[in-house]
C-alpha cells in the first residue's frame, strides 16, 4: 500500500513496542486497486498511554477519544485515527446504543469480529506486507459478496443502510445469510436517527457507481418498506413494447444505472450529483397512483398519465423523510415534474416561448439539469433506445442553447423600479402589471429594455415618447 512518509514512520515507531495494522475502508479500497485514503490504524500489544507516548513527537494529538481508545494525530495537512482494539457491548437501541472498552490484549480475530461486514474487517500490516484476513473479506471482495462478519451485526441497524450504499459503491451482492439477517431486525429502523439515515443516502447519492445494487440490497434486506414511494414502484407494471425491462422498480434501477454512466454526472461535484440522483430515484414515484390499463394506438396497454406532476411531491416527502437538505427539495421535485416536457412539444421542436416557460418553471433547477435526467430516463430500458426521444432532447437542448437559458431561467426585465420611472405609485397594483409584463416577455413580445418600456407605456395607457 502506497502510504505518507510520515506516517510510515509513525507506523514504525509503533512496531518496536507493538504491532500496528491499516484498517477498514483504506483496505478495502487498496484491495479494489482504489486509491487508498483516510488511513486508519489499529495498534494491538500497547496501552493507550504508551500509544500516546510514541505518537507525542510526531506531531500534535486530540485525545478526546481516550475513552473509545481513539487518538487523532495531525501530520501536515492530514489527520488519522489511530486507534486501540476494543470491546463493544449493546447497552441500548440505536446506533450509539453500545458501551465501548478499549482492550491493549485483545486479540485480532476477536477485535475484528465488531466490523459490520467482511470486506471492512480486513487488516494489513504496512511493515511485513501482509494481510490479516480471518474472516475471508478479501475473498468475498473478490466475488463481490457483501457478508455480515458476525452474529453482533444485529445489534445496530445502521449496518443494513451501510450494506445499501457500499453495494451501490463497490458492485456488491448481499449474501442470502446476510439478507435473512437484514430482515430479521428490518423492526429496528424506527431507532435510527434522521440524521444517520440521510448520511447513508448522500453516500448512495454521492459516491454510487453500482447504484442498482443499492437498491437491489434495500429490496433482497426486506428495508424496502422503510421507504414507501421505493416500495410502491416495486411490482407497479409498464407497457412491455416501450419497457421490455420490466415493472417500474426495475426500469428506476437501469435509470440511475445509466445516469453514473454519464459524463454530465461523473464530472459533477457532490452537490449536484444529489440533485441528479434523486431526481433519476424519484422520477416514476407517481407511476402506482397512476398506472392503468387504458385503449392506446388500437390496443390496450398500461399506461400512467399525469404521473410526472403526481411525483414532485412525492419526491420531495420522500427526501423530507430521509432528512434531506432542505435546498435540496425543490430542484428536484421541479425536474421530476417536468422530466416528460420534451414529450409534450411539437415535431418541429419547442417554441421560444415553451422553453422560457420551461426554465421558469424549473427554477432553481435548469434545463441542463433536466436533460441529464431525461437521457437517464431515456438510457434506463435497456436495450430500448428511442431515436423520437433522443431528438426532442436534442431539439430542447439547441433552443435552450440558443436563448442562453440552458443553465439558468430568464429573468424579469421590468421591476417596480420602472413603474416608478413612469410616474406610478407604489402599491398592491404594482405586482399585477409586472407578473403581465413577465408573461409578455416569455411569449416574446419584447427582448429588450427599451422595447418593454414601450410595452409598458401602452399597458398603461401613457403616450409614447417623442423620437
């Protein structure tokens, strides 16, 4: 493993008394010929004073983790926890519901025993190049097998939400023992605080490269009831000419699928990677109060009219309930509701005036944003690919592009301020004559500020000025 100077010095220094060890994620993510990060050490054979003692001339220490046995020591720009074995016993509900007793003689197996899955229980020894692997992490990550490591994995259910986003991370399959196991404490997820829940969603929606297999684990773990709207799309039926994938659940899993496949999303930063996401998770949510069997092109089919606009608000509960940012909530419900928009334009493509009204109506999303979603939505039925829809998208995309609103919505050109200007008096009437100004600048009557002055003087009846 490829390690900081200092810290390999540090990690020597340890090993002349004791016999220190990298842990959990760096492990994992060296295994998976990721770059190694946030380098955690276990130290087995030392007291938490003799570790404070070697640590002390490397740099400075926070040693408010004493009673879980944690040290942070400072090296440069970089922290890391270096850490004693511990026991953990179940004391209460919950995910902090655990009495933690640091243990210097503990044993490895034992210590490692407490890690929720194999593939995060895995120990290395940076000096002797050598794994400890007594419970096979190494082998289920080779087979892409996501497996409790020991009965104690029951005794905290944030573990099963952690199971959700490393499968949608790292392309994981939840072992059938696992699964039973998920299941048999699935009661327990009223303990979970908001705040932990929402912090395994944002990984899902951050950091997934698999998330299909995030979603599969909520669905094989029997969790998927915990999130009502996931649960309702699962079984809810389409028309198998243009959705040979299957029901919704499936066709929402080959959308998210396809949405980290794009580079409009590989690209983006953390916070528009959770817009996209949860716009892709929720952009059918209106599908099982909408779904029907109805008389189509002479046969008849299932079809869900309306389920764009129904969804918006589904969406956004569904992200109130997971504790979501509440920023983040608008702009998604907005691309959900209009993530069928290219749908509804003309053949010959949409008019200056429907994609003004688009953008206004998206904000504080944008049309860029709304496209990524739409070819998600149209990548998500494989191997179904669409050239009509693939063409309106192109259409929406030239014309944003054209009008320069394909990253933000137009702005109103007249303000109370120009009212004033007219000789008018401020007052209630004031937000009538601007909202028409607004609606006659989106139908295109006037692009300008002179030509909406004009505009204006005439709505009210004021003569025009003299050339």
């Amino acid at each position: 493993m490829n390690l900081p100077q200092d810290l390999r010095a540090v990690l020597a220094a340890l090993a002349r008394r004791g016999r220190p060890f990298l842990a959990g994620g760096c492990v994992r993510d060296w295994l998976l010929g990721r770059e190694a990060k946030d380098f955690d050490v276990e130290v087995y054979g030392l007291s938490w004073e003799e570790v404070a003692a070697i640590l002390r001339p490397f740099g400075p220490t926070d040693v408010v983790g004493r009673s879980f046995g944690v040290i942070k020591l400072r090296l440069g720009g970089a922290e890391y926890d270096i850490a004693l074995p511990r026991r953990e016993t179940k004391t209460g509900a919950g995910h902090r519901g655990f009495a933690v007793e640091p243990d210097a003689q503990l044993d490895e197996r034992t210590a490692c025993a407490r890690r929720d899955f194999t593939i995060n229980a895995i120990l290395y020894d940076p000096l002797g190049d050598r794994l400890v692997d007594h419970f096979d992490g190494a082998e289920d990550l080779r087979r892409r097998v996501l497996r409790h490591t020991s009965a104690a994995f029951v005794e905290d259910p944030l573990r099963v939400l952690r199971g959700f986003q490393f499968a949608a991370r790292f392309d994981l399959n939840l072992a059938a023992e696992t699964a039973t196991l998920c299941a048999s404490i699935a009661g327990t997820f009223g303990e979970l605080a908001r705040e932990r829940i929402w912090g395994e969603w944002d990984k899902f929606a951050t950091r997934a490269e698999f998330p299909g297999r995030g979603l599969a684990v909520l669905k094989s773990s029997g969790w998927l009831r915990h999130f009502p709207e996931l649960a309702a799309i699962d079984g809810t039926p389409q028309d198998p000419e243009w959705h040979p994938e299957g029901d919704v659940f499936t066709h929402t899993a080959h959308c998210c699928d396809a949405l980290v496949a794009l580079p409009a999303w590989r690209e983006a930063g953390p916070e528009l990677r959770r817009v996209l996401m949860f716009a892709v998770l929720g952009h059918d949510f209106g599908k099982p109060a909408t779904t029907h069997r109805a008389l189509k092109h002479g046969s008849e089919r299932w079809v869900s009219p309306g389920h764009a606009e129904t969804g918006g608000p589904l969406t956004a509960a569904f992200l109130e309930r997971l504790g979501s940012p509440l920023e983040l909530r608008p702009q998604v419900q907005a691309l959900v509701e209009n993530h069928h928009a290219h749908t509804n334009f003309p053949a010959e493509g949409p008019s200056a005036s429907a994609v003004r009204r688009l953008a206004r109506r998206l904000a504080p999303a944008t049309i860029d944003q709304l496209l990524v979603v739409m070819e998600a939505d149209h990548r998500g039925r494989p191997p179904l690919l669409s050239e009509n829809s693939a063409r309106r998208m192109r259409q929406l995309r030239d014309a944003a592009h054209d009008l320069a609103l394909e990253s933000a919505a137009p702005r109103p050109i007249l303000l109370g301020r120009d009212l004033i200007a007219l000789g008018q008096r401020p007052g209630r009437h004031f937000a009538a004559i601007l909202d028409a100004a607004f609606e006659a600048q989106l139908d295109g009557v006037f692009s300008s500020h002179d030509d909406g002055m004009a505009w204006l003087r005439d709505k009210l009846r004021l003569p025009p000025l003299s050339p």
